[in-house]
C-alpha cells in the first residue's frame, strides 16, 4: 500500500466518517464488554476488506482455531467457493508476542491488513514475562503502531473493555472506558471504535440495534453510527448492514 491508501470497511457510513476507510500505516482499536460482537465484527471487516482493497487480511486468533474462523468466514459470506477466493491468511498462536507478530507478517505475501483478536492476550517480548499485565498494555500498543508503519499496513487490535461501563446506568462505553486501562495509549492509537447493543442489557430493547461509537478519530470527526444487527446464524456469526 501506498501511504495515501485505505481500505473500505464495507460499511458507507463508516467510510465517510474515516475519510474512506482504515488508512495504511494506522492503528485502529474495536473495543467492546464480551458479548457485543467484536469477532464476529472483525471477521466481517476481513471479509469486507480483503474485497475492497485486493490485499491479504491476516486474522491472528488466540481464543478461536482455525477451523472455528473458518466455520465464521463461511457463515458471512455465504459461498465456500467466494471464501476460498478471498484473500484471508488465518492464524491460531496458542500464545504470541509482538516479535513473532512481526515474524509471522514478514512472511505473508501482498500483506494489507493485519487484524488482532485480542490484544490483552498479547504477550510481551520477554520470554520470561507470563500473560498480559495492565502496566504493559501501553507498551504492546506502541510496539504494534510500529508494526503497522514498518510494513505499512492497517493494523487493528480487538480489545475488551474494563468493568467501568458495568457500573452505570447508561452502559454506553466512551473512550475514558478504554483510556482508563492506560492513558498513555491515545498517542498510539489513530481511530477507537466502541461497540454497543442495548439489548444485551435490556431485553425489551430493539434486538436488531446496534452502534457504533466512532470515540477517537484521526482522519476526521467523532460520531455514533447506527446500523442493524442481525442474528442469522445462533451462537455463531452475525451479519451487518449500512
């Protein structure tokens, strides 16, 4: 990718608001409490981007194998014979640091987009550093916005949000829900996507709601966008709609 290029989420309205998509060389956050769709989100922006910009989409796993992705993949799109024509490199580290992330990137051919699900399950370079620990959060975050300039590529980073929306009425995340983790992080970080449907919450709710809260944006303006949530497929994929 040029640096000048981005890649469609698939989405229009989405686009618009970044200024036509996620743009090479950035790193973009999609947080969310469990149970909000932030995989099934990630799978679909794969699928999404790997059509629009023709490069490969690196998906790195640590919770799901490769054959429970694929099972996703198939589900959103549709056509096993499509899937298998779209350019997705998927991968299931049983753990991994951001030193055989980049080891792993370096062998992947006409790389676009590398995709992180998640990032607390990062490790940190240091053989002997075991799991995640909040003071290094900050640490892993930097080390990943390097990646996606050294390669010059889109990187985006899954995380799960901190209890704090838990403790309100509104449950509706806001960027101090994931700066609160480690302020230092905005620096790094050029667009922060929060996920959120009320009906998890609230069963009398639109079940087919969703919002995405666009709380950090880089290329233009901060904005909440609506879009429709659909549970075809029980328990194991999602579809989205403009």
């Amino acid at each position: 990718m040029r640096l000048n290029e981005v890649a469609s989420t698939g989405l229009q309205s989405m686009d618009q608001i970044l200024a036509g998509g996620f743009h090479n060389e950035s790193l973009n956050i999609i947080a969310a409490r469990p149970g909000m769709g932030k995989s099934a989100f990630a799978l679909q922006l794969a699928i999404n981007m790997a059509k629009s910009s023709g490069k490969t989409v690196c998906f790195f796993s640590f919770e799901m194998s490769t054959g429970q992705l694929n099972l996703r993949l198939k589900k959103l799109v549709g056509k096993e014979t499509e899937l298998s024509e779209l350019p997705i490199s998927l991968d299931d580290p049983c753990w991994i640091t951001p030193n055989l992330i980049h080891e792993k990137l370096s062998n992947i051919q006409n790389l676009g987009t590398a995709i992180l699900d998640y990032v607390q399950l990062i490790r940190q370079n240091e053989a002997q550093i075991q799991g995640w620990q909040k003071q290094n959060l900050c640490e892993i975050i930097q080390e990943l916005k390097q990646i996606a300039k050294e390669f010059k590529i889109i990187v985006i980073g899954i995380s799960q949000l901190p209890r704090t929306t838990e403790d309100r009425r509104d449950h509706r995340p806001t960027l101090y829900d994931f700066l609160c983790m480690d302020n230092a992080m905005e620096q790094y970080v050029d667009t922060v996507l929060l996920l959120y449907r009320d009906a998890y919450y609230n069963q009398t709710a639109d079940q087919s709601s969703m919002e995405i809260v666009v709380a950090k944006n880089r290329y233009g303006k901060t904005d909440t966008l609506k879009f429709r949530w659909s549970d075809v497929y029980p328990a194991i994929s999602t579809a989205w709609y403009r």
